[in-house]
C-alpha cells in the first residue's frame, strides 16, 4: 500500500485545452455530423476516442476534407498554408488554436520579417512544432537537443530563438544558455514560450518532489507536456511513470512507499481520481502550489455563430428561459468536463 500520496495542484486540463473540447462540444451541437478535426483535438487518447464516438472525424491532411464540409483545427496551431486549404475546402473551418501558441506563430512572423533567421526549439513531427516552422518555412530551422545547435548551418546569421511552448524548462535553459553563448545579438521573446501551464505543472512537480519516492503523470505518450513532467522528475534523479489509465499501475511496485500524482494539460481528472481511489493510501494530502485562473474564449467565428443562433432562438421562441439560451455567455463557469459529459 502507497504510504502518503500527494495530489497536486496545477495538474490536468490548460485553458487551452479546456477551450479547443468545448469548442469542439459546441461544434457537434450545432452543426450537422460528422465534424472534421485536424490532428488530434488535444493528445489524449481518452479524450479523442470520446469524440469519435460522436462522429468526429480526425484528419491529418486537408486532403481527406470533404467538400463543403465543416471543420476545427487543434489547439496545437496550424501553419498558415494548411489553414488556408481548409478554409478554401470547408463550408465553415474554426481554429481552435491556443492564444499561447498563436503568440509563438506572431512571433515567428514578426523576426521573419525583420530579417533574422529563426532557432526553433521543440520536438521533431509534433503538431505544435509543424504548425509553427510553417508560418515562416523558409527562414525557420529545428532544434532539439544542444547538440542540434552545434550542428546547424547558422553560424553567423542574425538570429532569434522561439519555443514549443510545452517542453521541459531542463529541455530549453540548457538550449538558451548555448545559444546566448553562441549567438552576440541573439533575439528572443519579451515572455518566455513556455507556457503558463508548462511551467506551473513542472515547477509544482519539483517543489513537492523532496517528499516523495516516485511520481506519477497521467497523461498519453503524444503529450508532450506529459512527457516534459516525467523528464522534468527524471532529471532530479527521482523515478516517474507516466500513466495512461488503471491499469498501467499493474506493474509498479508502489509499495510503502510515498508518492505524487499529477496530469498533463490535456489529461482528464476523473483518470487521476480512479488512480487515487484505486491507491488507497495510507495518507491522501492535496498539495497546492499555486492555482490558475486562465480563461480563453471560444474562437470568434464559433462565438458568431453561436451568438447568431441564440439571437434566432430568443426570437422564435421568447418565452424559452433566456439564461437556458444564452450558452456564449456562460463559457467561462462551464468547464471542459461538463462539456464532455454533456456529450
Ligand atoms: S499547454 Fe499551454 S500552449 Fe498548450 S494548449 Fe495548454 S495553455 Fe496552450
């Protein structure tokens, strides 16, 4: 039996991720199936089985768009070329892109602009990654390791230096240091790229860290925020298990021992619940570093359209309870988990 378990604070669901499922939700509300998504909504295999259930179709290529059909694009960010396809296949396309990363896609376009030739610290074949070398393919390179940076053709380039926004903070400092070193006049953004829920969910990990054994982060293997917490605990020297669902505790021997659980920005809490009430510790304690209070708005063609059908209801059916038509203005208290229940 697990001794003391932890839960911590931040885990789970971004505002990011939490707009781009009800986003989705809305689109399946209000539009005829099947609804189209490019990528993944979120990595989560939980979350997007749940959604092919109901008729939403995941594509990887503007390719497999059905004419006139209706489509969201990811959280994730996608390049401006591919988002133009989609809208020129679509009757109705609704980017869902996280305000975060569109940040990283302005800044992209803004040092491309100016001339400098652009380091772009993420993971290779990562939709978020693909999205953002897209905006400026030709003045944009990929790193991911120091040695990446040794490696690359720019040497004596004007140079600025962007990020995936959920890598590891071990995964980036030693990169920027290099960098700094490497480059006189290197640019950067005046705010990190790491994100807010990045870094709060590492730094959060690190600060309970020196109580436990072993940590636990559920999450799916295409999650790279998930990925960068187990890396992030890995690094202090201490073991961690990313965890997909129950029954991958069957092999950890978690015995006597005391452990943190936590989650990726795209992972459901109802998986972390089943795991704490499978555990049974000894002690269970909720740890809080600190809390979020994020809130991005549903895209703006879906606030349109949601706001338009409202507006038609009220007045075709004025004696309809106002508040039971105005969903637009109740987003922000209505969560990503009410919205997948409501599925
Ligand atoms: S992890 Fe960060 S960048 Fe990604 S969707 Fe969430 S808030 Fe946005």
């Amino acid at each position: 039996m697990v001794d003391n378990l932890y839960v911590v604070t931040p885990r789970g669901f971004c505002a990011g991720v939490e707009m781009a499922i009800k986003a989705l939700t809305w689109m399946l509300k209000i539009y005829d199936e099947p609804v189209y998504c490019y990528h993944e909504i979120v990595h989560n295999d939980w979350i997007v089985q749940k959604f092919k259930e109901k008729n939403v179709i995941f594509i990887e290529d503007p390719k497999e768009l059905p004419t006139d059909s209706i489509v969201m694009l990811s959280a994730h960010g996608t390049a401006p070329k591919v988002e133009m396809e989609f809208k020129n296949i679509s009757m109705t396309s609704v980017n869902s892109v996280c305000p975060l990363v569109t940040k990283v896609h302005h800044e992209a376009k803004k040092f491309s602009e100016n001339g400098k030739k652009i380091i772009y610290v993420g993971h290779k074949n990562h939709d978020e990654a693909i999205g953002a070398l897209g905006v400026a393919p030709n003045n944009m390179i990929l790193v991911e390791t120091v040695e990446d940076l040794d490696n690359n053709s720019l040497q004596n380039e004007n140079v600025a230096l962007l990020a995936q926004t959920t890598l590891a903070m071990s995964e980036w400092e030693p990169i920027l240091n290099k960098a700094r070193s490497e480059y006189e006049n290197i640019e950067l953004p005046r705010k990190s790229d790491l994100c807010y829920a990045t870094t709060n969910r590492q730094k959060a990990l690190i600060n309970i860290s020196n109580k436990v054994d072993k940590v636990l982060v559920v999450g799916s293997s295409t999650s790279s925020n998930t990925n960068a917490l187990v890396t992030t605990i890995n690094n202090l020297g201490k073991e961690a298990y990313r965890i997909e669902t129950l029954a991958d505790l069957r092999n950890l021997d978690l015995d006597g021992t005391d452990v943190a659980i936590t989650a990726g920005a795209s992972a459901p809490d109802h998986i972390v619940k089943e795991i704490t009430e499978h555990l049974n510790p000894n002690n269970l304690e909720f740890y809080i570093d600190t809390t979020e209070e994020e809130y991005f708005p549903l895209p703006k063609e879906l606030r349109r359209n949601i706001t338009g059908l409202s507006k038609l209801l009220k007045n075709m059916f004025p004696k309809n309870d106002k508040d039971a038509l105005n969903g637009i203005s109740k987003d922000k208290s209505w969560s990503a988990t009410e919205a997948l229940s409501s599925l």
